[in-house]
C-alpha cells in the first residue's frame, strides 16, 4: 500500500494527513492501520522509536470512537509528561475535521483539578502518565469503567521506569471487553506478561526484528581509561562540530557533573534529569529542540519521551545496566529517515559488554580510535574555513567597511586570511597541540591483560566483605569509579581485585600503614603479577612489619566476633574512606 487513502481511512483524517504534509505511510502504519480500522482485535505492535507509531494507533482510534458520545472511550498511556503532550497535541491535529472530538492530556506538574474539570466537560481520548492517571482514578475524577479501546505506548519504556504496579492497577478499571494495543521498541519479559495478562490472542506485528536496532544507526565504540572519559568525550564533540546529540549518564550526579564541566569548557550544554523542576525541564528541553544547546547530558529515566528528529550523535558516556536500554538510548538518532551514529565510550573491562548487544540489536559494532590532537585541529579549520565561505553577510556592515579598510590598511590577503582564522582557530590548536593519546592501547586484544595488575587484599568472608561491599569498600577508600575496580574475587580469608596499572601507585600508597578498627590492612600486588615488576614492591622491612602486622591482626581476630553485620560493614567503609581522604588531603 503506497497512499494513505489505501490503508481505509476516513476523509476527515485523510485531509489533515494531506495538511501536515504526509505523503506515503511508514511500514508500521501499513502493517498496524488496516487491521486495527477492519477488526476489534488486541494487538502488540513492536518497532522502533520515531517510524510512526502515534499515527499507526492514531488513526483507527479516531476513526472508531463515537464523537456524538461525550464519555470517555479511548485512554493512552504515556511514559513521560512530554510524550503525553506530544501524542495529545498530535491527535488533535489528527482531528481537525472531525467535529466535537475532545483530547485530554492528564500529567504530573500541573494542576490536577484543571485536568478533572477537562475530562469533566468530555473526553472521549485521555492520554495519561501512569502517575497521575493513578490519582485521577483513586480520587474519582476520571470513569474509564466503559472504555473501548486502551494504548500501550512505548511499553517497554514505561515498565522500566518501574510503572508495573501502576499499568496492571490501571487496566483493572478497565472492561475485559476493550481492545488493547501495546507499541513498544522491545519485547522484554515485563511486557510480554502484561499481554499475557490483559490481551486476548493479540496479533503480533513486527517491523524489523524483536528489539533489533534501526538500520539507519551506525553503532561505533571507544576504548579508553575509565579516568579520560571526559576527555574523550570532548574529543568527540570536537570531532563533530556540528554535532546535535544526547549524551547518556548512569546517574544525575555524572549527568550533572560532565553537564557542568562542558559549560565550563565552552561547550552549549544542558544537564537533563530528575533533580530538575518541571518549569527548568521545559526550559532545556526548549532550548534543545530550538538547537540552542548541542549537548544534552540526560539519565535514561529523563530522557524518556524526548521526541526530537534531528538528533546527529548519540553518545554513551556509560553503558546502561540494563542491556536491552541501549536500544532505546540509540533510538534517539537515525529517525524520520535520517543517519545517526550512537558512540560508546567504554573502558576495557566492559569490552564484553558490546558483544552482548550486538546480539540483541543485531548490528555490528566498530572498534574505533578517539582522534588525536592534529586530526582534530585539522577537521575544525576546515569546519571554520566552510562557515567562512558560507556566511551570509549582513548588509548592515556595508556602513562600517571604511573604518575597517582603515584599521586593516596594510594587511595583505594571505595575512588577512591568516589573522581571522586564528581569531576563532587558536582555542582549539592550543588546547590540543601537546595533547596525548587517549585510546587504550595499539591494536588492542581485548583478552589481554597487560595493562590491568591484580592485587591481594587480607580480607575476605569472614571479615563479612562479598564481592559487591568490598568493591564498594576499595571504591570509597581510593576514590575510584565503578569501572576502574574490577575481577573482585572474595575468598574465606584473603581477597584478589584488578585495576588499571595506572593506578598502582595510588594502591599502594593508600594501604601504606593503612588500619581499620586497629587492624592492618594489607595490599600487595598479586605473586602472579609480581615477577617482572619492580613497581610498587615493598622493601623486605615493610613486608617484615606487615607479617607482624597480619599475626597481630590474626590474634585480635580470634578474640573478636566471627562474623560483622551489614550495618557494622558500612560504618567500616566509611571510617575507610575518611581515612583515605585525610591521607590523601595531607599529601596535597
């Protein structure tokens, strides 16, 4: 089917597809329309974001509800307050010319009583958040007891913000006679158990494969010191001068932070996260569609619903926890026909992480190296040389070119030339002109451990550490990332835990003498690793000290309890890592 008018659409709707300029159906509209307008069936439609979704279920909605009928029939559930507004705003001009049809967008952070007055009046379609829907219903100003249809958009989005609760209490106000439609990127098992649970025999409509990732998106990835991770970051960006991206943090404490430092270094960014007001989230989110900001530093949660086309780059500063997120987090790029290319930015010990999600978008990554300082030097001059001979000039200067002949009087054209491209140029040659490589290694195997040393640690079980609370134990005590310890092995008494070898001397210098609640706490680099390095070796009197460190610690643990709480571990962790802040202060 080439044309809308093929798929069985009403006139009204046809004329306001023929007034926003749509021409020719996607595949998820072709697929999902024609079924949904000549059957009452559920179905579960899976494709990616930005192919057309809101028009695949948009259209038959509006053309099978009753306008003539003031109650509500058909409810929308959104994940995020800004896809609520979008899919609202989309349907109204979806309606144009269908007389009486009323649309209600019901959100959090604004005024519930204005939104029940507006279902009040009549709303045949309610496009809610599953928050705020919850409170409409617990305080009886919405009925959807008698509605016909029920969408699931973007599913998959809503159940990992943690809305199941939410979702399963909403569609139990719900008829078992409605139809259900679910829209979702992927198929994860939370979602797959909703259809379970609320759908009778949905028809299963797939463009692409399940949780495949658009073809559209050129998947690259950057392998570097956990500790160059801004710089590289920057490197990118600079790499790109046009560059009009989403870059996504695990936390709003990095969100925050790498935001910050970007502003600082000149860069237009805006940090995107949950700490913010409603009022300073539309602020961004503003500014970033009028292309103001280049950079939007965003969690996963606050990005959700974020529905911009032009989107060039989007960037990982640090992979998700959940694998199949990085699908959504790559979506944002590639859409409305566009390229995008998503960059991970990843330090060797998650290399693993890439194979597993190439086996769930089912595209291939390519190993790529951060550029160096001349090649960045190299694409800027010639970004600026372009912009140069582009420019539109304002005829307005004409009034002022004999003031400027006079100053430049003498200045020959080379000179000329030089002398205004330094004026923009010079920043970024001083900045990266003795500037290093950051990339790992040369042709790195990824097996290798060359660049990684193990060390052993006289603690383990029954001091009451498991692998996660004595890597957060290492992490708070040398002030180092959730990346930069790793391959933490807990054993009875003693433990083992690798990091980069750059951070030997910082090891070893914070468990120089270090104890904790009287007891000396010893770290020496693992025998294994030990032959062939002379770098951090303790002199025979230290390791003669430490022994007799480990006996007395050994006498004092046998007169002590066996096993300490979990309350009992944090207090130590923290006394550790005040400890090694007060150490390290005073090396400052």
């Amino acid at each position: 089917m080439n044309s809308f008018k093929q798929l069985g659409l009403s006139e009204p709707i046809l004329k306001a597809v023929a007034d926003m300029g749509f021409e020719n159906p996607s595949e998820i509209q072709q697929k999902a329309i024609p079924s949904l307008l000549s059957e009452n069936i559920d179905m579960v439609a899976l494709a990616q974001t930005g192919t057309g979704k809101t028009a695949a279920f948009g259209f038959p909605l509006l053309q099978k509800i009753d306008p003539e009928n003031r109650e509500t029939q058909g409810l929308i559930l959104s994940p995020t307050r800004e896809l609520c507004l979008q899919i609202a705003s989309e349907l109204k001009l979806y309606s144009k010319y269908i007389p009486k049809v009323n649309v209600v967008a019901i959100y959090g952070g604004a005024s519930i009583e204005e939104q029940a007055r507006n279902v009040k009046k009549g709303a045949q379609i309610i496009v809610a958040t599953p928050g705020r829907m919850q409170d409409m219903i617990r305080r009886n100003f919405v009925n959807i007891s008698n509605i016909n249809f029920c969408i699931l958009d973007e599913a998959d989005e809503m159940l990992n913000m943690g809305f199941y609760e939410d979702i399963t209490s909403i569609l139990s106000h719900t008829p078992d006679t409605k139809n259900t439609w679910l829209f979702s990127a992927t198929m994860p098992n939370e979602v797959a158990k909703i259809a379970r649970q609320f759908m009778y025999k949905p028809l299963e409509i797939t463009v692409g494969a399940r949780n495949q990732a658009s073809n559209s998106i050129r998947h690259e990835f950057y392998v570097v010191n956990g500790r160059h991770r801004y710089e590289a970051l920057k490197r990118l960006a600079d790499a790109n001068p046009d560059i009009f991206s989403v870059v996504f943090c695990r936390t709003k404490k990095d969100t925050q932070s790498v935001a910050e430092k970007l502003i600082e270094d000149g860069y237009n960014a805006a940090a995107l996260h949950g700490d913010l007001s409603q009022n300073q989230r539309d602020l961004v989110m503003k500014a970033f569609r009028a292309k103001q900001i280049q950079m939007l530093i965003a969690t996963d949660v606050a990005a959700r619903g974020i529905d911009v086309d032009d989107i060039t780059h989007v960037i990982h500063y640090q992979l998700p926890d959940e694998i199949e997120t990085y699908t959504h987090r790559s979506g944002r790029t590639g859409r409305a026909g566009k390229s995008g290319v998503s960059m991970v930015i990843i330090p060797k010990s998650e290399v693993k992480k890439i194979k597993a999600i190439e086996k769930i978008i089912q595209q291939p990554f390519e190993l790529k190296k951060l550029p160096n300082g001349i090649e960045i030097c190299e694409i800027q001059l010639y970004h600026l040389a372009n912009n140069i001979k582009n420019i539109t000039v304002d005829q307005a200067i004409e009034d002022y070119l004999p003031a400027i002949n006079d100053v430049l009087q003498g200045v020959d054209r080379e000179e000329l030339i030089k002398k205004m491209v330094a004026v923009e140029f010079n920043r970024f040659f001083n900045y990266y002109k003795n500037s290093k490589d950051l990339n790992n290694s040369e042709e790195k195997d990824f097996n290798s451990n060359d660049n990684e040393v193990r060390f052993f640690i006289n603690v383990g079980e029954r001091d009451g550490y498991d692998w996660k609370t004595l890597k957060d134990f290492l992490k708070a005590t040398l002030d180092l990332g959730k990346d930069d310890i790793f391959k933490v092995d807990v054993k009875n008494s003693f433990s083992f835990f690798n990091t980069e070898a750059e951070n030997t001397d910082l090891v070893m210098n914070i468990f120089n003498d270090f104890q904790l609640d009287g007891r000396f706490i010893n770290v020496e680099i693992s025998s294994k690793q030990e032959r062939g390095r002379e770098r951090g070796r303790k002199s025979q009197k230290e390791k003669n000290r430490d022994s007799k460190g480990r006996k007395r610690n050994e006498k004092a643990r046998n007169s002590s309890e066996k096993q300490s709480s979990k309350g009992k571990r944090e207090q130590k962790t923290s006394q550790a890592f005040e400890k090694a802040f007060n150490k390290r202060k005073k090396r400052k």
